[in-house]
C-alpha cells in the first residue's frame, strides 16, 4: 500500500471518530415517528419504482 491509501483510510477512521458521538446523539433526540410519517416516505418511494420499472420496459 502506498502511502495515500494509508492516508485515506486513517482519515476515513478519524471522521468516524469524530461524527459517532453527534449521530447518536441526533438519533436519540429525534422525533419519533407516527404511522402517517412511515406512508408519506413510502408511498413516494413506490412510485419512483413504479417509474423506474415502466422505464426499463419501454426499452
């Protein structure tokens, strides 16, 4: 290994590090969903699909 991939993965290990504490604390403290919120995400994303389906068929 040269030196840049040690370089990078040293980096990658101290942005873990550094970022843990602050996401689990974000996932702690945030809101906590209701079953609307779970449909609102999931319907969006079916229809992307749907679409993204009808696309590979067409062609």
């Amino acid at each position: 290994m040269d030196w840049m991939k040690i370089a990078s993965a040293g980096f990658i290990v101290l942005m873990l590090v550094y970022l843990w504490p602050r996401a689990r604390h974000m996932l702690n403290n945030s809101p906590k969903p209701k079953g609307n919120d779970v449909m609102a995400a999931v319907i969006p994303l079916l229809l992307v699909l749907a679409f993204i389906f009808l696309l590979i068929k067409f062609v």
